[in-house]
C-alpha cells in the first residue's frame, strides 16, 4: 500500500511540475509578445495645417477617439479595469503634462500609434481601436493628427497599463486573441472611397469606427470586446432587427438612443452618442452599406 500512495505522490508531483513549468512558458511567451519591438516603413504623411482639414480631423476624433479617451481627450482613468486581466487607463491625447503630445516627438509616432498600434519604441499598444483605425485614409489620419496637435495642452498624468501574470499566460494560450499590433494588416499607406451617400464609402466609415469590433467581423453579432463582460451585440445585416428598418429609423436610433420599437441603447455598449456626430449622409452611407450585405444568421456564440 505505502508502495501504491508512493507512486501516486510521485505521479501528482510530476503533475504539478508539468503545470509550473507549462504556465511558466505561457508567461514568458506572452511577456514576450508584449514587449516585441515593431519596425515599419514610415508613412512621411504631410500634417496639414489649413482651417478645412482640422475641421476634418476634429470630426473624426468626436466620434471616434473621444469615447476612451474622454472629451478633452485627457484620458480615462480605469478605462480598463478587469482586476484578474489588469488595469489600463486610456492614454492622454494632449500635449499636457503626462501626455502623448509630449511622449510623441515626431509626427510619425502618432502614425505608428494610431494605424499600426505600437509605441516611439516599436512595443505594442493595448489600443483595441487599431483594428479599425489602421483602415484610416491617409487624408483622414493625418487630418486627425492634426486636430490632436491643435487641442489645447491638459495636465493629467494616467498610470502606466498593468497586465498580471495570468493575463500573460492567457495572451500566449490565445485565450485573449490577438493583441491589436498583430491584428491589422500594416499597409503604409491607405485611400477611402470618394465621400458621399454610397454603400462603399459606408463600409470605409464601418470599418474606421469601431463596428466589427463589436459586432464581429460579418456584423451579424458578436461577443462584447471585453472579455470579463458576458454579452453578445447584436446582427446588424439584414438577417437582424435592421431588415425592417427605414432609413429614417436608422438614423433616428443612433441620433436619440431609441430604437423604433423603443428600445433605449445603452451607450456603454453602443457608443451611438457619439456616433450621432456623423452628418446625415454618412448615416445614410452606413445605412446603405448594412443593407447590401447578405442576411446572416444571430451570432449565438
């Protein structure tokens, strides 16, 4: 018997070596997957300065940067804040104390940040964001970068980003999926479509701000991007709620929060008011370019 109870002591021991060492090699390859050094060929983007093209910027940075990174662009502080995962606070846009204007000393920073999410030392950002802003036209990122250098300085120093050891381990198991550097496609430089009501310029405004990410690739649903939250977005193709939508309904949902069955959005989970800033033929776009595409199913999982 002593025998028996020996073997399977030294059966579990092994066991638990095996784990140690297994979640020791997780860590270090998502410890190293986080602090991978990035090299890209530069944009040389030309930052206008002309009235008309900040103009252009500060609308896109309304509806699409000022949610994380609140309206003066200062930071959130806990804009992530999952305590088994870590702790992010969303970055300081300006050129403020503790800000990214003072951290990004050449204009080819903010484009490594914004469109290939990674910092002036080549490291990756946890900037969800880029998988839909890396798909910015040249003309419209260098207008954004030119609004941020324009708004005025705020002092706010925002922690550094925490991630525990588990969340590296679940990075490296894939758990987590992608980090947003590994997810896009790097192209130095990139067009959108002519601007007007089309379907093809809609998809450029769905694939810019956000909406794959949270309503998953197809836009028929999705899990919540956050991955300590347990909901699922709803279909946004013709297969969904938005088949028996006008285009007038459409548009009266993401300006009032209140679709025409009465349902309130919750703008934690659906940003619409800010992307109620977008001009009505852009909303007309999107709308066009929802319609178009095939009747899928629910995502259920």
């Amino acid at each position: 018997m002593k025998v028996v109870f020996k073997w399977i002591g030294i059966v579990l021991g092994s066991l638990v070596g095996l784990i140690i060492v297994a979640g020791l090699v997780l860590f270090l390859i998502g410890n190293a997957r986080l602090n991978k050094v990035y090299s890209f060929e530069p944009s040389n983007l030309t930052i206008p300065t002309d009235e008309v093209s900040i103009a252009n910027g500060k609308h896109r940075v309304e509806s699409l940067c000022a949610g994380c990174h609140g309206p003066d662009l200062s930071g959130v502080e806990g804009w992530f804040n999952a305590p088994p995962i870590g702790m992010i606070d969303s970055a300081n846009l300006t050129s403020g104390e503790g800000g990214a204007g003072q951290k990004f000393t050449s204009d080819e920073d903010w484009v490594r940040a914004i469109r290939h999410g990674i910092d002036p030392q080549g490291k990756p950002l946890f900037m969800p964001a880029v998988s839909s802003t890396a798909y910015l036209s040249d003309e419209d990122l260098a207008s954004i970068i030119a609004y941020v250098k324009s708004v005025p300085p705020v002092d706010h120093k925002v922690k550094e980003r925490y991630f525990t050891p588990m969340a590296r381990i679940l990075v490296a198991a894939g758990v987590l999926g992608k980090l947003p550097a590994e997810g896009v496609s790097h192209d130095i430089h990139v067009s959108a479509p002519e601007r007007g009501v089309s379907a093809e310029y809609g998809e450029y405004l769905v694939n810019t701000h956000d909406c794959r990410v949270c309503h998953g690739p197809d836009l028929n649903g999705g899990p919540f991007p956050d991955p300590t939250i347990t909901k699922i977005s709803p279909n946004l193709t013709p297969g969904g709620e938005l088949d028996f939508w006008t285009e007038e309904d459409f548009i009266n949902t993401i300006r009032t929060g209140k679709t025409p069955s009465g349902h309130e959005l919750d703008p934690y989970f659906m940003p619409w008011n800010y992307i109620n800033l977008f001009y009505d033929d852009e909303l007309k776009a999107v709308f066009m370019y929802l319609q178009s595409l095939p009747k899928l199913e629910q995502y259920t999982e």
